[in-house]
C-alpha cells in the first residue's frame, strides 16, 4: 500500500481467561463467536475474524441506540457492556470480543466477572507493537476521549513503552465520523491534519489506532502521515487470539448474523461504504419469521423480521437481524443482496 504503512500486529489483545479458566493459550469448545462495538467500527475486527476462521458462525452486535461509547462516563458503559454480554451468552456464544477499545478499557474486568465461563477477548490499543518497532522513539495513540483518560491505557503504556515516549490524542467525534459514513469530507480532512500535524513534526513514525472505527478512516489518514509515520491497527491479532480459542467454534455453518439496537439499515449499508465485501455465490433469498428480541428490557417485546440468505457450500447463512430497545421496530429489512458470509478487506489494505 502506498503511503503509511497499516500494521496488524500481537500487543493489542487484553490478556483474558479462557472458558472454565484454562490455560489462555489453550484452545476451548465453544459455541458461537460474539462480536460487538458501539457501532459498525467493530466490523473491522469482524471482518479480520471471518477471513481467519470462515466456517465460523458469527454474530455481529452493534450498540447503535447508545453510541458513541467515548463520551460516556465508565458506569454507562460498564451497564451497557453486561447487558449485550447477557444477550449474546444467551444466544450460544462462547468467544466473546469486545470489539471497542472504549469498552475494553472501562467494562472488560467486569464482563469476565460477570461471565466466568466465556472466554472473552479484549482489544487493546496497539502500544506494544508501535513501541517496538519505533525507530525515533515517539509513538502516538489515536483514541476516544474516553480511551484517553483511561487508567487502564496508562498502565498499557508503563507497561509496554517504557523505553518510548507516548503522545496520547483524544480525537473526539472520530468514531461518530465514521457511523455517519461521510469519511473523505474536506472539512474533515482539514481536521485530520491538525491532529496529525503537531505529531508528525514532534518526530512521531508509529501512529496506534486507539479505537476500532479508525481503520475505516485510513483512506483520509494515510495521505497525512505519508512515509513519515506507520498505522498501527490490531485487528489481526484478535482474530488470531480467537483462532486459538475457537474450538468446534471454528467449524460452524459459516452463519453471520447482524443486529443493531437502533437503525439496523446503517450495518448493511455499511459493509460496502466501509470497502468490506462478503464473498458472492449467488445464493438464494428467503425470509425468516420475526423474533423478539430485546436486550435492554426482556419482558418488553421488540418485533424484529429476519431476512436470511441462503446458499451452498461455504457460502452458509447469512441473517441480518433487528433489535429494537422498546415497543415495535419499524425499519426492517425487505431484501438483502446476493451475499456470501466471509468478510474481506479491500484489496491491499493490507
């Protein structure tokens, strides 16, 4: 790839506990592989998770009626974390990742408490390997403004960067940047630029993409930074840690599911805005009764139709699913494209 250089490297998973507490290198029988984020950030991991273990069944959980998650104080997202924790455990999912660094920081001691037998899987700002590899010996992180404050980066960065100096940017609205789907907009650019500038010019050649969202903002980011400085992004290395963990896991039906506590219609969209693609087999349509679903109030139905793609082979199953947080969802899906269910990067994001 021309320009900066975008590196998935180990250093950016949470250390976690493996179902029943096994050893953390070890690989565990599980169920379905949960992944979720406040928004459609997470589809970046998402996408590295699919390429590693395509016969995986994956659910997709995105936290839409609350994003973002990094202006929010620790406790909401402490609550919001242990609610989709509880709906994804009850779905089957034995691997869990929590897909969002602002999660990861402020929820995941407490998500493992709560779920002692799920290994869980936290994403972790990538100072490890920027540290590493630095040569001028100043790195910076990229980070939600509540990433930024976090105690739990701080002790990120004493305990693998030491030796470097750490230049820490809170880049509020980033992440809602990238919900939105406008992500070349001059203004934008412009912003980029002022953030990236005085980092560039201090001798910074590892930029750490501190929040799952900003990999979909490399397109804008990349011309900045140029040869100067190198992305760092971690999305390999968790898919990676959940090769190691899967177990029967890895050896599903290749189902991919899509929920979203509020405007379901911005993950389709998403795929190809974001440049991901789900490999096509021509497989063919049909629809699936609704559910209820509901993860914020269990007695309180939420109306939730299901349009499923069904194909041969490895193709599998595709479902995109609707959770409403009260009362009755009325943006659902009416039809879905022709859609495999392994998730790719754009060509050379590599």
């Amino acid at each position: 790839m021309a320009g900066a250089a975008l590196r998935r490297r180990e250093g950016g998973v949470a250390p976690e506990r493996e179902c029943g507490g096994r050893d953390t290198h070890a690989t565990v029988v599980c169920g379905m592989i949960g992944v979720f984020d406040s928004g459609i950030g997470g589809l970046s991991v998402l996408a590295a998770i699919a390429r590693a273990l395509p016969r995986a069944d994956l659910i997709y959980l995105a936290d839409t009626a609350h994003l973002p998650y990094g202006d929010k104080d620790d406790a909401y997202i402490r609550r919001r974390v242990l609610r989709i924790g509880r709906h994804l455990v009850e779905r089957g999912c034995g691997v869990i990742v929590v897909a969002c660094n602002t999660a990861t920081a402020a929820a995941v001691a407490a998500f493992r408490k709560a779920f002692p037998d799920v290994a869980v899987v936290g994403v972790e700002p990538g100072v490890k390997p920027a540290a590493a590899m630095s040569r001028s010996g100043q790195i910076a992180v990229l980070a939600t403004t509540s990433t930024a404050r976090s105690r739990r980066l701080a002790q990120l960065i004493r305990r693998h960067a030491g030796e470097v100096q750490v230049r820490i940017e809170a880049c509020p609205g980033w992440a809602t940047r990238v919900e939105t789907l406008r992500l070349d907009e001059p203004d934008f650019v412009e912003e980029a630029r002022r953030h990236l500038a005085p980092l560039l010019a201090a001798g910074v050649d590892q930029i750490v993409l501190g929040c799952t969202h900003y990999a979909f903002l490399c397109p804008v980011l990349e011309p900045i930074v140029g040869s100067q400085a190198a992305l760092v992004d971690v999305a390999d290395a968790v898919a990676r840690q959940c090769v190691r963990l899967a177990g029967e896991a890895a050896q599903g039906r290749s189902e991919l599911s899509l929920l979203a506590t509020a405007d379901p219609a911005r993950l389709q969209a998403a795929l190809p805005a974001l440049g991901l693609t789900l490999a096509g087999h021509s497989p063919e349509q049909r629809a699936v009764p609704g559910r209820r679903l509901n993860i914020d109030q269990p007695g309180t139905a939420a109306v939730a139709r299901v349009v499923a793609v069904v194909g041969g082979g490895p193709a599998g199953l595709m479902a995109a699913e609707v959770i409403n947080r009260g009362g009755v969802q009325a943006e659902v899906y009416d039809a879905m494209p022709s859609v495999g269910a392994s998730c790719c990067w754009p060509a050379g994001a590599d």
